[in-house]
C-alpha cells in the first residue's frame, strides 16, 4: 500500500436523519473510498449520529469564486416566482 501522504483528500458528508440534506462535516486522507467511508463513520459518526455517509475526492469539487457573487446570483433575485415564500404552509410539515 502507498504512503499515507500520498492517499487523497476526501470531503466526507454526512445525513443525520432521514429527509434531511447531507451536510459537509470535514475532510480527512483515505486510500480509496471505501477507506474514505469507513474512516468516516469513525471520525464523524461515533455516537451513532448518522444515517448516510458521502465521500467524494476533494480533486472532484469545483467550487465558485465568492468574488462572482453578484453575476452568478444577482439574475434570479428579480423571478420571485422561484421562491416559494407566499404559501402557508401547515405547522405539521416539518424540514421545509
């Protein structure tokens, strides 16, 4: 097996519950990824906090400048249409 220097970065996320989104919990160094996941559950999990794990190779994230803020987002500012925020919406629907 190669050196442990030498094994990728992977972003590990994490699901708490069911119907909730996963969520970015840290990073860590793995072989592969069923080590990534593995060392995950480890690290991120150890109180049973979890229901699904992702891992992705950090070299596979393309992230946007926040210096490109305003030409990326500023365009769907004026369609209030895609913001659903003049329904009522009943107190029993929870995680919207």
């Amino acid at each position: 097996m190669s050196n442990e220097k030498d094994w990728p970065l992977w972003e590990i996320f994490i699901r708490s519950r069911a119907g909730l989104n996963h969520k970015h919990v840290g990073s860590l160094h793995a072989a592969d990824a069923e080590m990534a996941i593995e060392n995950a559950r480890d690290v991120y999990t150890r109180r049973n906090e979890g229901i699904s794990i992702w891992v992705v190779e950090s070299k596979y994230i393309k992230a946007s400048n926040p210096a490109d803020e305003e030409s990326l987002f500023e365009p769907a500012s004026d369609k209030i249409y895609r913001h659903p925020t003049f329904y009522d919406l009943p107190d029993e629907l929870k995680h919207m």
